[in-house]
C-alpha cells in the first residue's frame, strides 16, 4: 500500500533535490528519498564503533562523513583524513 507525505521545502532544498534527480537518473523526489533512504542504511550499516564511514572522492581524497555525534573539525558531517 502506498502512502503520501508531503514535504514543505525551502528554494536550497528544491535545489538539492534536483541535483540528485540528475545524479541518481530519476525523475521523481519520491525516487530520490527512497534513494537516499537506502544509501543512509547501507552507511549506517557499515558505520564503524565511532559511527563514521570513510568514503574517498573520485579525486582520491578519503573523507570521513560522520554520522552521529560530533565532528572534530566543527563540520557537523565531514571529517577530511589527512
């Protein structure tokens, strides 16, 4: 059975959420949260013991992205391993 919700955004989340629509090849917000949902349950997942995922960026860069607590850099969700 399907549900609906809706969703009061500001002009910078309609935004993001047109980004994904392109950076996920969907045409739907719908299919853009269901897959960030996913995405946020395979992290939260594979989180380590510190609730942290290291991801490295096309550019090689690894990037800690935080997904509780908080950031030793005062970015509420990325950390930058140096």
């Amino acid at each position: 059975m399907s549900r609906k919700t809706m969703l009061d955004v500001n002009m910078e989340t309609e935004k993001l959420l047109e980004e994904l629509k392109k950076a996920f090849g969907v045409k739907t917000t719908a299919a853009v949260l269901k897959k960030s949902l996913e995405l946020s349950r395979f992290m939260a997942r594979n989180a380590d013991d510190t609730n942290v995922v290291v991801i490295e960026t096309k550019d090689h860069e690894r990037i800690k992205l935080l997904l509780a607590g908080k950031s030793t850099t005062g970015n509420k969700l990325l950390n930058k391993i140096q």
